[in-house]
C-alpha cells in the first residue's frame, strides 16, 4: 500500500473512531466540523440532532430532518470547540486617508458590541482604519468586506460591520416563522455597531470670526495692512482661537464690484484655525454673488475628490468686524505655498505663476506660445531675501512648456500628466470657463532648474461655475456643454490642444473612471446635503443683511442633480482606453496577465476594497468577472477582456 493510501484509511479510522466514541448522537453539544480547507461549519445545540459516518461520509442532521453531508477527505476533525471570534483591537480615522480631518480620531471599542467616535467635519464619507485580532480576519459591512485604510464609506449613520474569518459559518433558521422551517449556514462573525457623534448635528450656528480693527478702521485697499485682534469661537465644532492679526482686502472684482468685500488675514506665526492645516496667511472669501454660497464649497469639494493638487479646505463662518455683522464668508487658506496653501518640502527653488488676463502682478509675461498672461506670484523679487531663481529662468521655464503643447512634442518632461488631467477633467466637470480667459488660473513648480514638471493647481475663484456664466444661475444649465468648445476667448486654443494630448486624454479616462467606480460621485452629492444642513443657519443669517433671496434647500436638490447629469454627459463621450495601459508620468505596479498563483484559495478584492469573491480557485479565481484591475493575494492584476 502506498503512503497516501496509508494516510487515507487512518483518516477514515480515526473519523469512525471519532464517531463511534467521542462525539455525541444525540443533541446536547454543539458540533464543529473542522473542513480540510480551512472552513468550520458549526451547529448550534438549539438546532443539531445527531451526526452519522456512513458509506464514506459524514452526515450531520438538524432537527427538521434536514441533512448536511460531507466527504470524509474534506473533514479534518469534529469537535465541541467553538472556534473563537476574532475582535476588532483598534479603529479610527487619519487624516492622511480622510483629507477633510483636521487631526486623527481615534474611536472607543466598548466591549466587544459598541464602535464609537466624535467627529467635527463637514463630510461624512470617511476611510477607516483598524487592526483585527486575526491576521485571517476581514471585515464585513453593506454587502462588501472593508480593507484598512483604502475602504470608504459613509458614516452618517451607524454601520453595523461584522467581523469574522472567510469560510467560518454558523446554522441558522432561514425562515424560522414559517412551518416548513430550513436550515442555512450564515458566516460566524461578531457584531459591531459603529457610531459617528457627528458634532455638526450639534450645532446651532456656523464658527463665529469676530475682527476687531484698531480705532475701528475698516479694510479700504488691497494693499494696506490695519493692525486688529481676532477671535474665533469654533461653536462647539471646531478649536477656538485668539491672537493679533493684521487685516487689508483681497480679490479682483469680488472687491471692486460689491460692498460685501473679501479680506486677507496675516499672522505673525502659524495657526491651525478651525483645525484646519497650519499657515500664516488667511482669506475670508465673500461669495457675493446670488446663489453663490454653496458653489466654492462644492467645487473645492469635487477638487479633493477628483484628485486636483493642493485642493484647499474651506469652513463657512459668520463674520463680524467691530461688533457688526458682516455676512456669512468661507475660511481657507490663502494661495501660496505654505501647509494650509501648496504644501511642498521645501519652496526655495519653487515657482507659482498665475494666468490672468487682468495682467496686473508686478513681475508679468506673455507666453511665447499661446500668448497667455503670466503673473509670477512667488518668488517675490521685491522682498529683501533674494530668491535664487530669476525672472528669465521661470520665463523661459514656461515659454518650453507651452511651445510643447503648440508643436504637440511629448510633455512629460515639461508637465505633471496626471495632475494636469485631473486639474482640467475638474474644471470641465463644474464649467469653470475662467481658464478660458484666462482667469485665477494656477501653476507650479517646485524646484525650477531641476526638471521637475508645472504642476495645475491650486482650483480657485468658482463663483462662474456650475452653469452660472450662462445665465447666471446656479445648477440650471450647462450639464451638457461642450467644454473646451463653448467660448473661443483668449486662452481656448492652448487649452483646447493640451486637452487633445494623447497623455493627457488617456489620463483623463482613468481619472473618471477611478472618481465614479470608487463612489466620488456619491460622496460629492451627500457632501451638497450635510454642507447645507450645517451651513444653513448662516445662509439665513446672510441673507437678512445681503441681497440673496436664493432658496437654497431647492439649490442642493438642483445640484445634486445638476452633477450626476453632467457626470454621465462627460464620462459618456470620452475616449476609452484599457486601464493596463500605464499613463505616462504614472508609475504602476499593476500585473497584466492572469498568473497562476500558489495557494490553494484566493480572496479576490476591487481596488474599491470590494470582496468580489471568497476562497476561489487559484486558477479560476477571474472566471466570471467582468475586465478591470483586481487586487488578488496582495498583487494587482489587470484581467483583460476575453
């Protein structure tokens, strides 16, 4: 007799063994069959009868009669251990996967039931992240299994997550009220509760900002600096604050064409105002336009979601200046580059140029090619710390950048693909045409002389959004406009040919697929309603002293709408491309083959954190999935279509 034949008929000995000894025939213990591929099945005293070894086989009954059978080769033992649950050993939230987090939470774990956390955003879509007491343990939720730091979800209510390891299943009535009750297996998992205190839902008003200025003095430029104290109450939301400050006004026509003005805040050190990233310099954004409380907030929003570089936060607040109420402003940090603006390591070498038909920055060019209005923001020539850098090199710099796009040449060299496909797959997505003029269009680099790519970015200034340069309107029309066709103004041809580089399209594809299969689009929708519900007491405040009569809970359910249709619009009339394809500038580590890979099971996962299939084939695992990126055994593979 050979050696497997050997194992085979002590395996099939000590089963009977086991039987006719050791496990009980009739009910009164529950029963573990411990499966030779990792599995357990466990019956429940309430339900077992009796187990029988019969022609082979192993043969559970439950009490309806009801009969489970196994093969005797797929049976390593039974047993009356239950195996033990795994435990959620920590959970929270970091800012570095949750960017509109002002600081880390950390959520308390009562017992082994109760996940419970305080959060003060505005936002609640988060990604968590927790350990497990067993490295083979997963975590359940919504028909989906979570992946630590990369699944996101909402949390605006609470999430009941179980937790358990694949293949562990436990008997249960799957319909116990009817008479001819049946018997399923459901997986053995622990229940946790999670639960989001959501301190917005707490609130009776947005932050107050209150600006005393010395002798009562009110901003009349852009230019000077009034000395001032300010206080900043977080209303129970957000961290307060108090400190010096000097104020002076900001803007374009945001200060030229409105009483209800924009300010610059200056500090003499860094502060985290509202939680929000450290920095010196502050602005108080206006939004004076009708309708326009809400379109900064939505679009800095979609910025974040759809990946824009240096997206800036935003928290609404009631403004007073020398004890009088001046309206409902948006707190962000000022465009530069500092944490709360262009956070990079370090700026000596750095460059931020401004495209902006007003011409009128102190240090200013026309592009050689395209002809485009060049206002160089930083480095300012005139402070006494003289930059390294000079007016030539930034020139030149951008001169080779743009004539690039003109002779149509590769642009890797000369710009960051990817970032620029998301800056402009943005702004078509919210129809901002000041690009097109262009206006408060911004690009960087950060080390001049060191081929480092421009880089678009930060978004800014998105009052002419979201249909409103048509008529203006907010959220009314423009859901099928033709982007970069709509306006032949100064700026359209550069952009028009930079949008059409193969690059840049293919990069735009992957962009648009990535914000909508991994929900971007219904995180932004969620965002309209829990911005408004909490912004809502201020926009009724600013409209008692402004001229806004806008009826904004009809403008979030008109925006709502407004994003899906223009999302569907633009991503249904793009080019496709296969997303194996690397995009230039992209490092990828994704396989393009289907390997065949060792274990004897594979969980497979989406790159949204979807468990799509449980203990498959490690030859068959891709069988019936549709083309796309899978993450399988820790290794991305790109299954292509048949």
């Amino acid at each position: 007799m050979d050696r497997s034949s050997c194992a085979g008929l002590l395996h099939t000995l000590w089963l009977y063994l086991l039987f006719m000894c050791g496990v009980p025939a009739v009910a009164g213990d529950t029963i573990c069959v411990y499966c030779s591929n990792g599995g357990v099945d466990i019956y429940p005293v309430p339900y077992f009868q009796r187990l029988q070894l019969t022609g082979g086989r192993v043969l559970i009954y439950v009490r309806n009669g009801q009969q489970f059978s196994y093969e005797m080769s797929e049976v390593d033992s039974v047993s009356t251990q239950v195996p033990v649950l795994p435990r959620l050993l920590s959970f929270g939230f970091e800012t570095q996967c949750n960017t509109h987090l002002f600081s880390d939470v950390e959520a308390r774990i009562e017992g082994d039931s109760v996940v419970g956390a305080t959060i003060g955003a505005v936002g609640r879509w988060l990604t968590p992240t927790f350990a497990l007491s067993d490295p083979q343990a997963i975590v359940h939720y919504n028909g989906r299994d979570l992946v630590s730091r990369s699944s996101r979800h909402s949390f605006s209510r609470t999430a009941d997550y179980a937790v358990g390891i694949p293949a562990q299943r436990i008997l249960y009535p799957s319909n116990p009220e009817t008479p001819a009750m049946q018997y399923a297996f459901q997986n053995y998992v622990r229940h946790y509760a999670v639960r989001v205190r959501w301190l917005t839902d707490e609130a009776q008003q947005v932050p107050r900002v209150d600006i005393n200025i010395e002798n009562g003095r009110m901003p009349r430029d852009r230019t000077t600096y009034l000395r001032a104290f300010i206080s900043i109450d977080g209303a129970g939301v957000f961290p307060s604050m108090q400190d010096t400050v000097r104020i002076r006004g900001r803007g374009n026509s945001s200060w030229t064409q409105t009483q209800k003005k924009p300010y610059r805040l200056r500090f003499a050190t860094r502060h985290r105002l509202l939680g929000m990233p450290p920095g010196k310099n502050w602005v108080l954004l206006a939004n004076f336009r009708t309708g326009s409380l809400l379109a900064n907030a939505i679009g800095m929003k979609a910025s974040q979601l759809m990946g824009a570089a240096a997206a800036n936060h935003i928290v609404p607040v009631e403004l007073y200046m020398n004890g009088e109420y001046r309206g409902s402003y948006m707190l962000t940090g000022k465009l530069g580059f500092s944490e709360n603006g262009i956070d990079i390591e370090d700026d000596t070498m750095a460059a931020l140029l401004e495209l902006d038909s007003n011409y009128d920055g102190t240090y200013k060019f026309y592009s050689s090619s395209y002809d485009l209005p060049v206002n160089i923001m930083s480095p300012n020539f005139d402070e006494e710390q003289l930059s390294p850098l000079t007016f030539d090199l930034i020139r030149d710099e951008f001169n080779a950048f743009t004539d690039a796009v003109r002779k149509d040449e590769p642009l890797e060299q000369h710009l960051d693909i990817r970032a620029a496909a998301s800056y402009m797959a943005l702004n078509e997505f919210i129809n901002n045409y000041e690009l097109m003029h262009p206006k408060s269009t911004y690009v960087y680099n950060e080390h001049l002389g060191a081929e480092m790519p421009w880089i678009f970015g930060p978004t800014w200034d998105l009052d002419y959004t979201f249909g409103y340069d048509t008529n203006q309107t907010y959220f009314k029309v423009g859901t099928t406009d033709d982007y970069f066709y709509k306006h032949r103004v100064n700026a359209y041809l550069f952009w028009r040919r930079l949008r059409a580089n193969p690059s840049i399209d293919r990069a735009t594809y992957r962009i648009w697929t990535e914000f909508l299969q991994e929900d971007g689009l219904q995180e932004l929708q969620d965002f309209c309603d829990e911005y408004y519900n909490y912004a809502r007491p201020s926009l009724e405040h600013n409209m008692t002293i402004w001229p806004d009569s806008t009826d904004y809970a009809t403008s979030i359910a008109d925006a709502k709408l407004w994003l899906q249709q223009r999302a569907e619009h633009i991503y249904s009339h793009l080019n496709t491309y296969p997303l194996d394809e690397e995009d230039p500038g992209e490092e990828t580590d994704i396989e393009t083959t289907v390997p065949t890979i060792e274990p004897l099971t594979v969980d497979v996962y989406s790159l949204q954190g979807y468990r799509v299939k449980t203990s498959a084939s490690p030859t068959r695992w891709h069988e019936g999935l549709p083309p796309g990126i899978y993450l399988v055994n820790g290794r991305k593979i790109l299954l292509r279509a048949s």
